[in-house]
C-alpha cells in the first residue's frame, strides 16, 4: 500500500517516520517544494530502518508529483504553521491557495485516493478540499478529532494519575480553540464515568486545557506541535489502509448529521478501507447540542471566506 505525504516539514516528516516505523504502509512518498528537503528527510527515516526494524520505503521528492502516482491514501500537510499568539483561522489566507493546488496536483496522479486533510485552519481545508476535486464525501477527511482526543485523554490521565491508554474520551467539534468539545459526560476511566473520580471544576480544568491543547504547545515550541499530530495521522491510515473500522472523531462532510448541513466538522466517524464508512450520529444533551451548533456556526462563518479560492 502507497501513502503521499504533501509538506515534509514538522508534521509531515514526523506522519511519515510514524507511518514506516509501525510498518503500516509498503511505500511512502514525501513530497514538498523545498529543494532537497523531501528527499533529505525520507533519507533520515529510511536510516531508522536498521534500528527499528521496518521494511517501508521511504522516498522523497521536491514537487514532482508523478512520483507520488497511485497512492491509495495522500496526506495534505502543506502550508504554514501558526505562530504563539495565532489562531489558526488566520493561516487561511495562505494556505487556502497551497491546499488547493496539491489537492488538484495530488487527484490528478491519484484518482483514487483517500485524501487526509492537516493543513490549517483543517475543517475549512477540508470544505475546501471537497469542493474542490469533487471527490465523494467519504474520500475526504480532516485529521483534528483523533489529535484533540487523544490530548483530553492525556490531560483526564494526569489529573487522574492514571495511564492515558485506561482513558477512554472524545473531542468533537470544530479542531479550533474555541469551537472544541471535548465530551467529558462520556469520557471513562476503565469503563467506570470520570466523574466518579474528578469534581466537577477538575473535568471543567481539563476540558479547558484540552481546547487549547494546540496553542499551549505552540507557546512552548514557538511553532505548532508535530509528534502527536504525526502519530495521529499515522493511526488514522492505519485504519483506512488494515480496514480496522476504527471510530474516530474526524471532520468530514454532515449532511443532516448532528443537525448540521454543508461544513466539514468532527464527528465520531467509522473509518476503513473506503474511508468515511459510516458517521456514527449519538444523542448529544441539550448542552452539548449547542455547543455543537455553536462551533457548526464558526466553521461556516470561516468557509464564507473560500469563495475567492473556490470561485
Ligand atoms: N490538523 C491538525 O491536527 C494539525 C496538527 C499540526 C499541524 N497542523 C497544520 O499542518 C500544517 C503544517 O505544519 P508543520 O508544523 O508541518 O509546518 P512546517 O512549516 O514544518 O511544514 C510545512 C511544509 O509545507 C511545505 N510546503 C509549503 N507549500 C507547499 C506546496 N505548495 N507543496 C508542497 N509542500 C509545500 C513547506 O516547504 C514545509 O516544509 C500547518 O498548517 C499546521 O497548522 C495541523
Ligand atoms: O495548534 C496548531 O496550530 C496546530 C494543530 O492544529 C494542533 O492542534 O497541534
């Protein structure tokens, strides 16, 4: 099986070292304009392989995509990165323009491709993808949900003290800092309610660390986080290319789900082998339900600025 990585930047580089080292794709390409760059880091990774023990081959190219011809999964991470102090609805003037070009240069070399969709601001990336190629709702996803989850199930462990993997927790929403939600009522500690063990102003402190997960990093960093984005990624095609039927928030296309027509937003999804296989519609709570129709009105508000790229 044959994955394109677009950007070998941060996340681009780390999604590919991801991906080789849990041996879940035969062939990756990395693909970036950097002259060298692309190459430089798949000639890094490829010299894991020894020490790590896996056997994907990892290629790098600078913008030639026929290269990355037949790939069965390509994943956009082409485009700037926010800076501390930044939303990421700021990155659209740039990277509404990069995400389309590699969405139409990637299409016509991989017809049939499920395409995962990183670049920010991502569920407006994602819109912009789908309108763009016209691809079929299920062969288009943005990758956020299974990044912000696993940073509230990281953020419930520690004011737990307990392991992550005992945690068992879900963001859905917007991927912004605002338009999150994580689902701490359904988030468990080994099947048992978090609420058993965390007060009420605790799961509020979490929830609020979750949301911001994303800019806290980038204060530290003085860029955006890469590690577990990567991982993310990596976990989310091991889905799609083993058919693992995982369910996984990711943005995808709603028409009707969740009251909800016309966006790309995260929902609790069945990914396999044809990507988006199903989205798996639960009973929110009344407040849950506005939060959800609050963050489904500021993605359409951010998609109202594609209209000069999609014209
Ligand atoms: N969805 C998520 O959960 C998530 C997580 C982390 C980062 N991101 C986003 O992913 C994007 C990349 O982040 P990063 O930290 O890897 O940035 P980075 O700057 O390290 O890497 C981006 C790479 O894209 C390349 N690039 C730019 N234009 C290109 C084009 N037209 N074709 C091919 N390559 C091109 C650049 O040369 C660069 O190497 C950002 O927009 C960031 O906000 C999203
Ligand atoms: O925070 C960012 O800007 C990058 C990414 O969306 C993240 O959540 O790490």
């Amino acid at each position: 099986m044959k994955v394109t990585v677009v950007g070998a930047g941060n996340v681009g580089a780390s999604c590919a070292d991801s991906i080789s080292y849990r041996g879940i794709a035969s062939e990756v390409v990395l693909l970036d304009i950097r002259e060298g760059f692309a190459e430089g880091k798949a000639m890094d990774i490829m010299q894991c392989a020894t020490n790590t023990g896996f056997n994907t081959r990892v290629s790098g190219v600078t913008n030639d995509y026929s290269k990355t011809a037949n790939s069965d999964v390509v994943v956009i991470t082409s485009g700037i990165p926010r800076k501390p102090g930044m939303t990421r609805e700021e990155l659209i003037g740039i990277n509404a323009g990069i995400v389309k070009s590699v969405a139409d240069n990637v299409l016509a070399h991989s017809p049939n491709a499920i395409i995962v969709v990183v670049s920010n601001p991502m569920d407006t990336m994602t819109y912009l993808t789908l309108k763009a190629t016209g691809l079929p709702k299920n062969r288009i996803i943005g990758m956020g949900g299974a990044l912000d989850s696993s940073r509230f199930r990281y953020y419930l462990s520690q004011a737990l003290d307990k392991p992550s993997n005992d945690v068992s927790a879900m963001v859905i929403g917007g991927h912004g800092d605002t338009t999150m939600i994580p689902l701490t009522r359904l988030a468990s500690y080994n099947g048992i309610p978090v609420s058993e063990f965390l007060s009420e102003e605790e799961l509020a402190k979490v929830a609020a660390a979750t949301m911001v997960g994303g800019a806290t990093l980038t204060g530290l960093l003085g860029t955006s986080a890469w590690y577990a984005p990567g991982a993310s990624v990596a976990y989310l095609v091991d889905s799609i290319l083993n058919d693992q039927k995982k369910m996984i928030a990711c943005s995808v296309f709603v028409e009707g789900e969740y009251g909800q027509n016309d966006i790309c937003i995260g929902v609790p999804c069945i990914i396999g082998k044809n990507g988006v296989e199903q989205i798996v519609d639960i009973a929110l709570n009344d407040a849950e339900k506005a939060a959800f129709a609050k963050s489904a009105d500021a993605v359409r508000n951010m998609n109202a600025d594609l209209k000069s790229v999609l014209a």
